[in-house]
C-alpha cells in the first residue's frame, strides 16, 4: 500500500543510483556529472564561440560568478538541512519505536499469566512482521496492511483490557499511554518513508547547479587545458555536494537506509532471554 499516493514522486533515475552500492553512486555520480560539465563546455568553447566573455568583460563576469557561487551555496545548504533533518527525525522515530515496543512488552508482566503470555506473543509476531514485511516495502514508499492490522489488534486488546489490581491499573495507564506513542512513531516511520525533496526543490538545486556551471564554462581563457582542468574540478565540486544529498535523501534507500537493527535487538537479545 502506497502511503502518500498522491504525490508524483517516482523519481527512476534517483531509484537507479541508490540501488548501488557506495561506490557505485560514487562512480555514477562522477560520470553523469562530469558528462554534462564538459558536454556544456565543448557547447559554448566550441559550437557558439561568439558568446563568450573576452577580456573586457571578464572582470564585471566574474563579481557575477562569485555572487552565483554564494547563492548556491545557500540553496544547497538549505536544502541539506532539510534532508539531514528529515533523515535523523525517521531514525530517531524508530528507535523509539522500538523502545515503546520493549516497554509494553515488560510491562505485560504485571498481568495475569494467560494475557502476559498472549500479549508478549502478539508483539514479537508484530516485530516479526515490521522486519520482514514492513522494511522491504518502506524502500518502495509503502507498508504492509498486515503488519498494520497486527498492530491494531496490540492496540485494541490494550484498550479493551479491563485492569483489576492497583499494580494492573498503573501498568494499564502506562501502557495506553506507550501505545499511543507507537502508534504515532509508527505513522511518522510510514509517511516518512519517501524522498525528502518533493520535485520543486529538486528543479530548484539542479537548475541553480547548471546556471552556475554554465556560466563558468562561458569565459574565454588563453589555455584550453588550464579551463578544462577547471570545469574538472567545479564538476567534481558537484559531485561530492550531490553525494551528501543523494546519500541521505530517502531514509530506507541507498547505502545509508536506516535498518531494523532496534527490533532484530529485540528479537535476537533483549527478548532473548526471559
């Protein structure tokens, strides 16, 4: 099931780069870059040499350049904030997750033996499924309903429970309050989980990029060489700005995808032993 299908995010060619591994998104974002760097450059050098600053223009062209330089550097600097903020406040969603989860599980202990013994079951079934049916399908921006339906039923059980004890009571209270958290833990790690940037910011960062790039590539220098070790290294300037980004722009995606290692815990340790 598609969280958000309302918004046109299918983005196939960002899909394909996070798809490789580190180096690969690396070595993919070197070539795509620096294609377009020197395929801008042999347009304007080569092709429409009239346009081209001289001599008596490079001065005023270059206060322009530097100003463009400053410009985006903001735009790109802007919009890191909002993918790294997006990145960590998911991460941080599902540890907490996770710790909710474990404290509800502890706190079954306060009942009786029958529902301690079927409410600690329900939840690692619950766990059990957010690895292995819920993660897979984060990456695509979906969830799964069953997993989401063995939640539901956590809840209701939760909420149904009729308490006898002043200890039962109090672990009741708490444990209304922790499922009320997780379910809003839950929901944040599902509707979170999509590119950070909807498609507007991406025309913003990549038409600045190309206005700044095609702009350097309009002086006329002496040395060719000399222009185009230049044009080289404002390429691989943009590499490494896109790399930062591309690197932390969906949370469940690419080499940096956050992974269930708070539940595996869970499962594999902390609920290990008894």
């Amino acid at each position: 099931m598609n969280p958000d299908s309302h918004l046109p995010l299918n983005l196939p060619l960002l899909r394909f780069l996070l798809g490789l591994s580190d180096l690969g998104l690396r070595v993919a974002l070197v070539i795509l870059v620096l294609s377009v760097c020197f395929a801008f450059y042999y347009l304007f050098q080569v092709v429409f040499k009239r346009y081209l600053f001289n001599r008596d223009h490079s001065s005023y062209a270059g206060y322009i350049y530097n100003a463009m330089g400053v410009v985006f550097s903001l735009v790109f600097a802007f919009i890191t904030v909002l993918v790294w903020q997006n990145y960590n406040g998911v991460n941080d969603a599902v540890t907490k997750e996770a710790s909710n989860l474990n404290n509800i599980y502890r706190l079954y202990s306060a009942f009786p033996p029958a529902i301690d013994k079927a409410g600690k079951a329900a939840i690692r079934d619950y766990t059990h499924s957010v690895i292995e049916e819920d993660w897979p399908l984060l990456s695509k921006d979906e969830f799964s309903i069953d997993s989401y339906r063995k939640f539901l039923k956590i809840e209701s059980d939760i909420v149904r429970f009729q308490p006898q004890t002043a200890g039962e009571i109090n672990a009741h209270q708490q444990m209304l309050r922790l499922i009320t958290d997780s379910a809003e833990l839950r929901r944040s790690r599902v509707y979170n989980a999509k590119f950070a940037l909807d498609p507007p910011a991406w025309v913003g960062l990549v038409s600045s990029a190309l206005v700044f790039l095609f702009f350097s590539c309009l002086f006329e220098m002496r040395s060719r060489e000399i222009h185009s070790v230049l044009i080289l290294f404002l390429g691989l300037t943009i590499v490494g700005v896109l790399y930062f980004l591309v690197l932390y722009i969906h949370p469940f995606l690419g080499p940096m995808a956050i992974q269930p290692t708070p539940f595996q815990n869970l499962l594999n340790v902390t609920w290990a032993v008894p």
